[in-house]
C-alpha cells in the first residue's frame, strides 16, 4: 500500500507505526476542537458587547451593559435627566434653558430674568437662581399631604449675614432653605422647622438636597445621607399661594448659586 507520508516508525523499521498515525490524529482533533473553542468564546464575547452596544446606543459598555468609565476619579458619566412619569409627581424641572413643568400638572414656572449655567451632569444646563424670580402659579396640584422635594443645587456663596435663601418655598404649605450657616431648613407652615447641623452644604460643589415629610415624620437628605429627622403634627394647609424657587416667598432673598433637576412629590422618594 503506498505511503503518502512518510512517518518516523518504531526503532529499527521503515514502516509507520500505525499507534503513531491514531496519536497524531488524536492530538490534531485535540487542536483543532480547543482552537475552536477558543474562536467560540472569544468570538462570542465581542458579538455580545456590540448587541449591548446595539442595543443601548452607547459607544462603550461594559459587561453590564454600563458606560466605562475613562477612568479619572470624579468623572464618571452622567445619564441625562428625564422626569419620570408618574402621577405623584406635581412638579418637575430640567431645566434645560427653559423653566417648563416636566410633569403633567403643568406647574411651568414664570421667571423674571432667567439665565442658565452649566448643569450638574456637566453637559445641560442649570437654573442661575442669583437675581430675579421664578414663580408657579397657585394650583391644587400643589395641594398634597406628603411630599419629597428633591434638587441639585451649587451656591456660588452661601447666604451671608444670618440669612436664609430660598430653594423651593411654597409659603402657605411647605418650604426649603439653606441658611449662612451652611445649614438646611425644612417647615410645614403650622409645624416647627427642622434644621440640620451646620456645614452639611458648601459653596462651589453641586450637592443633591432632598426633604421629605410623611405626614408625620420629615426628614433632610444630602447626597442621599440623612442628615436631620424629626416628628412633626402638624398638616400641611392647602389654602397656600404658588411656589416660587430659588428665592423666599415673599421676602425674596435669592439663593446665589444654580439650581438644576428640580422635584416635587406628593409621596415619598429616594431622596
Ligand atoms: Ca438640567
């Protein structure tokens, strides 16, 4: 029979052994399989991460489905803001060079002289709250027995002298001050203020400030951390005028600074 090959044999012969040719293949399948297991996975990875990338829109993601960071602290990306859609949401501002209400109670606040910053997420913009007004109108939307306020705020300075600058008042129901201190305030007109050790808020940083009230129990936030609670019996009226923001109803004392993702729930959030 003729050899196409010829193969080293055992010592001594001229003939290919023949365990040698099943070793040879055996190996050459072994190879071959763990080559294309290889392509499989490596193959498979790839298609993976360009379906998420499809799928999301994303230049970059992770295993997750997450955008990757580029690695510099302090920089990760940032989701733009969009207000959810939800029944409990009574206000809801973007503020993308624009004060219109995000929600369906169409809360659009009336600004005297607005102007806009760049915003917390570091592409959009935020609210310069520093002169003028922003008002919304008297609306039962407004008229809740709970809420959860919540917004980004970055104070060029902090309210000097003793006093207290408004971020969300709404005069005859419920409001949110910083105070000179560096101190948050929240009140239900009729109950006794709450306010929280100083220093929880500084210039020149964007800080995401919250006050809740349950009907019973309110509470301030700052970056998420609780950093006041108490009980509070009293009910919030429903006779109140509108809301105006970034400054006291009707003292007027502007909070100097930006005020960007602004919320208002009439039921408890994440703060
Ligand atoms: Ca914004």
């Amino acid at each position: 029979m003729p050899r196409l090959f010829h193969l080293p044999g055992s010592a001594g012969s001229k003939v290919p052994d023949e365990n040698l040719w099943l070793q040879y293949g055996f190996c050459a399948c072994v190879q071959w399989a763990m080559r294309s297991w290889l392509l499989v996975v490596v193959l498979g990875g790839c298609g993976f991460d360009l379906r998420l990338a499809a799928a999301t829109g994303d230049a970059a993601l992770d295993g997750e489905g997450l955008p990757i960071s580029d690695g510099s602290p302090g920089t990760e990306p940032v989701a733009a803001f969009v207000c959810p859609t939800d029944a409990a949401l009574r206000a809801c501002y973007a503020f993308e060079n624009t004060t219109s209400d995000g929600s369906s109670s169409n809360n659009d606040a009336v600004a005297t002289s607005a102007s806009y910053a760049t915003g917390r997420d570091g592409s959009g913009k935020a609210l310069v709250t520093t002169a003028g007004t922003i008002s919304v109108g008297n609306t039962t939307s407004l008229d809740i027995a709970a809420f959860t306020i919540k917004l980004w705020i970055r104070a060029n300075v902090l309210p000097t002298g003793g006093a207290r600058a408004g971020l969300v008042d709404s005069g005859g129901r419920f409001r949110l001050f910083v105070q000179s201190d560096g101190a948050l305030r929240c009140a239900i007109t009729g109950g006794t203020d709450l306010t929280s050790g100083t220093n929880v808020v500084d210039a020149n940083a964007w800080r995401r400030v919250a006050c809740t009230f349950t009907g019973t129990q309110m509470r301030i936030y700052v970056d998420g951390t609780m950093v006041a609670s108490s009980n509070v019996a009293s009910t919030i009226p429903t006779t109140g005028g509108g809301m105006v923001i970034g400054h006291n109803n009707p003292s007027g004392e502007n909070f100097n600074g930006a005020i960007d993702e602004l919320q208002l729930w009439s039921s408890i959030v994440a703060p």
